[in-house]
C-alpha cells in the first residue's frame, strides 16, 4: 500500500537521483553546523545560568557572617541540636571579684525581724545567741520624686536701685517644672534606653508618680539641646585633631526622607553628624579638610578623597565576603578565599603577638613587605588562568585600595578593623528601629549629640545620668576641659 502525502504540505521537489552526493554532503554539514551552533548555545545559556545562581545565592543568601547586614536581619534559625556547644564551668571567672554577695557599702534603714511565737505549736520562743542571719536588700521607696516649692520674695535695693529674685538652685530651669536629676534620668530612659516619648511619660508618671505632658517632655529634649551644644562641639574639635579616627555611616530618616549620621570615634569621646548625604563632603566636615591623623573606614567610595597621613581599611567587612565565596559555586572563588584566609590570618597574628609582647615594633613592621608579597602573588597567579568575577572584584578592590591594607602593621596602634566605629552606630541602628526616626531638625540633631554625649562618656568609663546632669545644671557655661584618657 502507497501512502501519499497531504497535497497541501507544499513540499519541495527532490529529486536525489539528479542532485548527487554533493547536495548531500551539503545538507549534512549545514547540520553539523548547527549541531555545533546549538552547542554553543546551551554552553553559554548554562555558564549564564550559574552566573544568574550564584547572583540569587548572594541575594537571598546573604547573613550577618557573609555580608554587613546586621545578625537582626538574619531572621529566626532552627537550631542545630547536634552541633553542641563546648562546656563551660558556671558562675563567674577565676579570682572575679564580687559586686553585690558582700553588701552595698552602706545602710539606710537596719529592721529586727522578731519571731514573736513558734509558727508550729504556737508557744514562746527564745532568742539564742548564735545562728543570726543578715541579708542587705536595695528596694524602689514608695515617693522616689519629690517635690520642691521654692518661694522667691521680691527685693529691691536702696542704695542703686536693683530689683530681682533669687536664682534657682543648680539644676532648676526657670519656668520648668522638672529638675536636673529627674530630666537626666528621663534623657538617658529615651537614648540609652531606647524608649519612645510614650513610654518616657508613662515611666514617669506611672513609677516616678508626677504628670508629665507631651508639651514637657518636648522642652526637656529642648533643655537637652542646649546644654549638649557646647560639650558637643567640643568634641567635635577634638575629632579633627591628628590621631587614630574610625569613620562609618548609617542611614535614618528626617519626615520620612533618607538621611545619614556619619560618626569618627577616638579612644577618648566620639562625634556623631547628621547630614542630608553620604557624600565626600560630608567626611570632610566632620573630620576637616586637612586632617592630619589616620583614618580607619570600610571602601565606600566617600572616604576616598579624605586627606590623611595614612589609611586602613577594614579586613572585617572583606573577610565577610571571603567567607560568602567559601560556598560559591565556582571553583575559582573558592580557591581564591582558601589562599587570602593565610594570609590575613598571618597578619592579623602577628598584630596580635605585638600587643602581647611577643614581637617588637621593628619585627612587625618588617613583616608588612612580606604579607603584601604573598598577597600579590595571589592576585596575579590564578590557578585556572582567570578568577571568577566575584573573586575578580575583590582581587580589583585589593589593588585599589594597595596601600591601605596593612597599616596596622606598620602602625600598631591602629586596629585591623572598623569595629570601634560600629560599635558606636548600633545604639543608633537600634533607636532608629524603635523610632523610625526624626520629625524635626533639632530632633535629628539632639539624636547625634545625645548619642555622642552616651559613647564618650562609655568611652571614658563615666556616669552618663550624673554628667548629663552637670551638663544641664551648668547649661549655658563653658564646659569643662576635655583631657586625653
């Protein structure tokens, strides 16, 4: 049986017996050629394929311990059950001393508990003369506030004919009705203890008992802008002086626009600046044009045209990174992270061995050469004759940021890191979440003063509720001198 073709195919006229093997030959190679087109094709729809992954990998993989994200935006893990932690003896360190098993230091009020009758058959008791017990408890009193009536009679001079009141005491405002101290506590309730305006009133008015409106409570962060102003600006000189100076930056938001606080910290107080941009100018007024100290930052490109002696760039945000290519699915990368992990670990070391004794400043500062070397040699012999691009890009931000990679060695002084720097911008990072952040300028500024005030003082190892009460009570004066620590 003869099958024929549908007549509306239009197929063409072929005939093998007229065309030959030429024609033949040549269909056959227009089919290995696009065999070898197709080919080529999945070859690079693959490579654009795990491109595109590893891009996905480093988006929606990104953790606090591969990236600069915080560990608050890690979400909730569940936690590993087999991975037990190491054992570690209880109670305190060896020779740690006590705080509070031993007492207080001092008593308000000494009370007798007597045992009036036996509490089992009901009869009379006697008091032996060995076996009492003492135990000190610091409790709340029922007024903590209490509340003062100044009375200030009118006077008047004879002789020259002045008129006036008496001056309030120190701490007192004139037309406001809560002193220094309670303002004080209020103050470091808002920043140190990140409560809102809310709970600051209901703080006040539940446990303190004194009614407190929103009118206040917005006068006393007014008092608080006053009397920072001058201890803030003092600091802030003290920031441009030469020095070791770790910068860094955070956003937080004024009416709901974007903003930025950028903070320099030194080893005695810290500045914090609140600007509209992350711009270069923005570094440049808060450390000044010729700065003349060494300046410790990540690689935003801002901090690039800061003038300094020297500069150092933090290993912690770029180790992060190495560590995010340990996993990566190119081969590249994860041999380039294997062989920078050495190197820095050798330098870090020995920074380490220096502040111990170990090694001296010669010895440490001889080894810079040598780490920078090794580096080197690492950048410019890939195994497989090319890095993938992620280890590329690091391999790029290492050469351009060449001399700013190992000051610490030569510098002992400086750290390896930024961490100062960002240890000083998380309580910000923390209020700014509890927040959302400003509504007014002089609101977003007291935000930088009240926290430079809080880091300095934790910096100089000082109360910052007693000292924010000399600041208030003196408001208005000069403050005092800022001494090195």
């Amino acid at each position: 049986m003869t099958i024929q073709p549908p007549s509306d195919l239009n197929l063409p006229e072929i005939a093998p017996e007229e065309q030959g093997a030429r024609y033949w030959y040549e269909r056959y190679c227009e089919q290995c050629s696009e065999t070898e087109r197709l080919k080529q094709r999945v070859k690079e729809l693959e490579e654009q394929f795990e491109t595109l992954g590893e891009k996905l990998k480093k988006v929606t993989g990104r953790t606090s311990e591969t990236s600069s994200q915080p560990p608050s935006a890690d979400g909730p893990k569940k936690p590993n059950r087999d991975k037990r932690k190491p054992q570690r003896k209880r109670g305190p360190k060896y020779n740690h001393p006590g705080t509070t098993r031993n007492g207080f230091g001092w008593i308000d009020h000494t009370i007798l508990l007597d045992v009036e009758k036996c509490p089992v058959c009901g009869g009379a008791v006697e008091r032996q003369p060995q076996g009492t017990k003492r135990q000190q408890v610091a409790e709340l009193v029922p007024d903590l506030v209490e509340i003062w009536d100044y009375e200030r009679p009118l006077y008047r001079c004879p002789a020259c004919g002045w008129q006036g009141h008496q001056e309030l005491p120190l701490g007192c405002r004139e037309g406001f009705s809560y002193g220094g101290r309670l303002s004080s506590v209020v103050g470091w309730l808002g920043y140190g203890g990140n409560l809102s305006w809310s709970k600051q009133r209901y703080v006040v008015e539940s446990i303190f008992g004194v009614p407190m409106s929103q009118g206040s409570l917005a006068k006393l962060h007014q008092w608080f802008c006053e009397a920072l102003q001058p201890a803030y600006e003092q600091w802030w000189s003290w920031i441009q002086q030469p020095g070791v100076r770790c910068v860094d930056e955070t956003s937080y938001r004024l009416n709901g626009v974007n903003h930025w606080i950028w903070i320099a910290t030194a080893p005695e107080c810290c500045a914090l600046f609140f600007a509209p941009t992350r711009s270069s100018a923005e570094v440049k007024t808060l450390l000044g044009e010729d700065f003349a100290g060494i300046l410790s930052s990540d690689c935003w490109s801002a901090y690039g045209p800061q003038s300094a002696v020297a500069k150092q760039k933090c290993w912690a945000h770029l180790e992060r990174e190495l560590k995010a290519l340990t996993t990566s699915r190119f081969s590249e990368n994860r041999e380039f992270a294997h062989r920078i992990f050495p190197i820095i670990y050798t330098a870090r070391q020995a920074h380490r061995d220096y502040h111990q004794g170990q090694l001296s400043r010669a010895e440490l500062q001889a080894l810079r050469p040598i780490i920078e070397a090794e580096l080197a040699y690492v950048l410019e012999h890939p195994l497989h004759g090319r890095w993938a691009a992620d280890a590329q890009g690091l391999a790029n931000r290492f050469r351009r940021h060449w001399a700013d990679w190992f000051t610490f060695l030569s510098q002992p002084e400086v750290k390896p890191d930024n961490n100062d720097a960002e240890r000083g911008l998380r309580p910000v990072v923390i209020h700014r979440k509890v927040s959302g952040g400003a509504r007014s300028d002089w609101g977003a500024q007291l935000v930088a003063m009240m926290f430079s005030f809080l880091e300095s003082m934790r910096r100089q190892g000082k109360n910052a509720v007693d000292h924010l009460f000399e600041l208030i009570a003196s408001s208005g004066c000069s403050p005092p001198a800022l001494l090195p620590g």
